[in-house]
C-alpha cells in the first residue's frame, strides 16, 4: 500500500430533520448552539461516527464505544494489551516510537486521528506515548441559527417488579425540527507519513464520509433522520497544496434562499473556482 504523497481537503453537507445531531450534557442534552444561535455538532461526535462506519467496514479501530464493542475488551488499556508487542514494549525504556508504529499499523483510527495511550504503571509515571494523526475534523455549523422544540415525555411503567404502579415519571426530549450543516476537513501528508496513512485509507475515509449516517439511527436521532448530501473531495497535486486548507473550504459555500429554510431544497451551493483544482463531487447515499 501506498502512503498518501498529496494533501486532500474536504467538506461534508449534511441535514438534519426533527432530530437532536449532538446533545449537550451541560445543558439538558439539548442540540448544541453557539451564543449566535445556530447549531452545532462538535469534531468528537463527528469522529465518532466515522469510526462506526469504518467498523462497518471491516476495519480495526481502538477507540470502540461500549454499543459497539466487537472485541470484548473493556477499556483501552485491556485493548491495547491484548496486543503481545505492544504490552512488550509499554515495559521497555524509550520505545515510544516503537509502541506508536505498532498502533498505528493495529488500529486505522490511530492512523488516523492520532491517539494518547496514557496508562498507569507499576512504577511512578507508568506510559505515556502520544501519536499526532493526519486527519483533522472542523466543528460541524448549521448555515441558518436552528430552532429547537422540546417535549416532555413519560413513562408509565415500573422499572422494577413487586412494586405498585408509580405516579408517572417525567422528562424532556428536544430535537431540531430543520437544520442544514457543513464540516470541513483535512489530511496532512507529513503527518501521514508519520502514521503510515495510506492512499487506500483515504478513500475508505472518503466512503466513511459519504455514508456517514448509515447504521447510526436511535431514539433521538430516527433512521433517514440525518443525511449527508454533498461531499467535496480536493486531492491536491503536492504534499504541501496547491492552496491552503482555509482558502479550499472557502470555495464552497451555503446560502439559505429563504428567512424560515424548511427543507435542503431551500439552500442554494456555490462552488467558487480555483485555477486548475477541481474537487470531486460524490452525493450521500
């Protein structure tokens, strides 16, 4: 496989209808919103989903939530020791390098993202080895401040038997009735170098992307709920770009045609030009 020799951007499109995309626990686990009102969706919830689908995949991640547990290990201590060679090297003096080539070459999140493997020892200081990855996520922002509805909900039943039928228990639930967001991103060669990112990773990170919703569906969020509609994919020509990360995410921007947007139909996407750089256009599934 080939490691990745160009630098890539992207930019996701995404919707989202009477759905909550990312609560806040810091506030009743309503959709985030920054002080200007429009939604957002941060870069740890984005990740998250990105590995689901590349678990989907086949591939091998290590940061696995608890829903999706495949190996059985319950934390990432327990994960990174089933790895004979890591655990032999988390015992060696100066073999950071070592422990991160093996991560790397282990888990494709790793290599992608980058991970602190951080683990009390026996003795004091225990290991600490830090990974850089080569791909960078942007908090995800709604084009138009979002509205959120909020509903209390109940439940009638007992949680437990043997016990008399309870007053009903109460609580809230909030969703966004209508919100189109955008994320940016990108994939930095020297970095993959450094991880060992491969061409071949970057396009199942594409695929990632595009599908990004697929098998993702609960309570707050329903199946069809959330949709990728577009997604950019600049390849540039060089390690270091044709153009910079900030002027590439700039080509592409999202109007509302509408005060009250209801639907994706209401947006209108342009694409600014950039001499001799196209992107690759792919639509959501």
């Amino acid at each position: 496989m080939t490691t990745l020799d160009r630098k890539i951007d992207f930019t996701v499109i995404l919707s989202v209808t009477k759905a909550n995309p990312n609560g806040d626990p810091l506030n009743g686990n309503r959709p985030r919103q920054n002080y200007d009102g429009y939604g957002e969706i941060s870069d740890v919830a984005i990740k998250r989903k990105i590995r689901n689908r590349l678990q989907d995949m086949g591939e091998s991640i290590f940061v696995q939530s608890n829903d999706r547990n495949l190996d059985g290990y319950a934390s990432l201590r327990d994960r990174a020791e089933a790895n004979d060679t890591i655990k032999k090297l988390m015992k060696t003096k100066n073999a950071s390098d070592q422990v991160a080539a093996e991560a790397c070459a282990t888990w494709m999140d790793v290599r992608a993202f980058g991970q602190v493997f951080a683990f009390k020892g026996d003795k004091a200081g225990g290991v600490s080895v830090g990974v850089r990855g080569p791909v960078s996520i942007h908090t995800a922002t709604s084009v138009a401040p979002i509205d959120v509805t909020s509903m209390q909900i109940t439940k009638s039943v007992n949680s437990e038997s043997g016990k008399e039928r309870g007053s009903d228990t109460m609580g809230m639930k909030h969703r966004v009735d209508h919100g189109v967001y955008v994320f940016n991103g990108s994939i930095n060669t020297q970095l993959a170098e450094k991880t060992n990112f491969t061409q071949e990773d970057a396009e199942k990170f594409k695929l990632a992307l595009v599908s990004l919703f697929e098998n993702d569906a609960s309570s707050a969020r329903p199946e069809g709920s959330m949709e990728v509609h577009k997604v950019y994919w600049w390849e540039h020509d060089s390690k270091l770009g044709r153009f910079s990360s900030a002027k590439v995410h700039r080509a592409v921007s999202v109007q509302a045609l509408t005060d009250e947007p209801k639907s994706f139909l209401d947006y209108e996407i342009k694409v600014d030009a950039l001499e001799g750089f196209t992107p690759e256009i792919l639509d959501g599934l």
